[in-house]
C-alpha cells in the first residue's frame, strides 16, 4: 500500500533535465531546490517528521552536533529570521511556511576535543532533512544568503557552534509565481560528472 504522505515525485522538470548515468534511488534524483512556495502553512506533525529524518543521520561518535533553529511563518520569531536574509532571497521566502538556521557544534560532548566532522554530521542531518521533505512533495531550499554575524548575534548562538547555512520549506508552488527574474532558474540542475570528483588513489 502506497503511503498518503510519501507520495511518489512524477515532476516533468526532472526527466527534461536530469539523467544519471548509473542506477540509484529515484528520490536522490528528484530532490532539487525549487524557490516558488505557496505561503500555505505546514502542520505541525509534517515539521516534525523533517526533523525527525534530520535525527536519524549518522555521526562521528553518535555526537550528533547539529542543532536547527526555526520559525514558522506568522508567529513571533518569523521576523527575526526573514530580517537575516539578503533582498533577493527575501523575495521568495515571504511564501515559505517554515525559515530554518542549521548551527553544528564545534567540541564533542564525550570529552571537551574539537570534533572534525560536526560540519560533515550536520550535512548528513541536514540531507536527511531535505530528502524528508522531498519525498513529500514540498519545497526544501538551502541557502548562504543571510548575514551570518546576525544570525549568531539575533539568535544568541554560542561561540562554540558554526553557523551553517539557512533554509526555507514550503508547500510548491508553480514557477510562475516567483518574479519573472527568478523563472529562468526555477529548474533542476545537473551535475559534474563522477571523474570529476571520484579520484582512484591520489589527489589529481
């Protein structure tokens, strides 16, 4: 039986635009950053279940450094992250229903070292987070576009955690909404090839 809340991705832009060259799960392939939203709110329990899969990622020692700051829209803390952002994604994000703050924690909590990969675990969350929200049809956006120094001043963010990224989830909208600037890029985009990046031995 099919699962309501999992239904399958058939978006057109995906086949016109994308095509591995090997097999793999059709969800990696259609998860993409979109911008146009609706501005519909999201339930509380769908919020939950992105950060559920977030929970479940994996990370050196189970440290699990990561931390996710959010505000859904028309509530108390909705201005304080817009305000972060830079004017272009301010366009597109007063439809989201939910603006996130990815921080990741830079000491392990085992025995007060610096953690090399807390980066590399809160990607992993942060992927997981993505796909979640992938499989259920809505927008997941991530972003370098905000004032970072804000960001860990705004939300009283410790010296000790790296401010990450932003992103923005909603429900999908179509591409006509956003601004006509916008439009042109509203598509999915490829990818370098696996030579380009999978090196056998040596760095080239």
């Amino acid at each position: 039986m099919k699962d309501p809340h999992h239904p399958e991705i058939r978006d057109p832009a995906i086949a016109q635009h994308r095509k591995p060259d090997h097999p793999i799960h059709p969800l990696i392939l259609n998860r993409w950053s979109p911008r146009s939203m609706s501005g519909e709110h999201l339930a509380q329990e769908e919020i939950l279940s992105l950060f559920e899969a977030a929970r479940w990622a994996p990370s050196s020692y189970n440290n699990q450094p990561w931390k996710f700051l959010y505000a859904k829209r028309d509530t108390a803390h909705w201005k304080t992250f817009f305000d972060l952002l830079v004017d272009f994604n301010k366009q597109w994000c007063q439809k989201a229903a939910l603006l996130g703050l990815i921080v990741s924690h830079k000491i392990f909590e085992r025995n007060n070292k610096p953690s090399p990969t807390h980066s590399l675990d809160a990607g992993a969350a942060w992927e997981n987070l993505a796909l979640e929200g992938t499989s259920r049809g809505l927008v997941v956006h991530g972003m370098e576009g905000f004032d970072y120094s804000k960001a860990r001043k705004d939300l009283n963010i410790p010296e000790s955690y790296e401010v990450l990224a932003m992103f923005a989830v909603g429900k999908r909208a179509p591409k006509e909404d956003l601004p006509e600037e916008m439009r042109v890029k509203e598509t999915p985009a490829s990818r370098k090839k696996i030579a380009e990046f999978a090196l056998e031995g040596k760095f080239k």
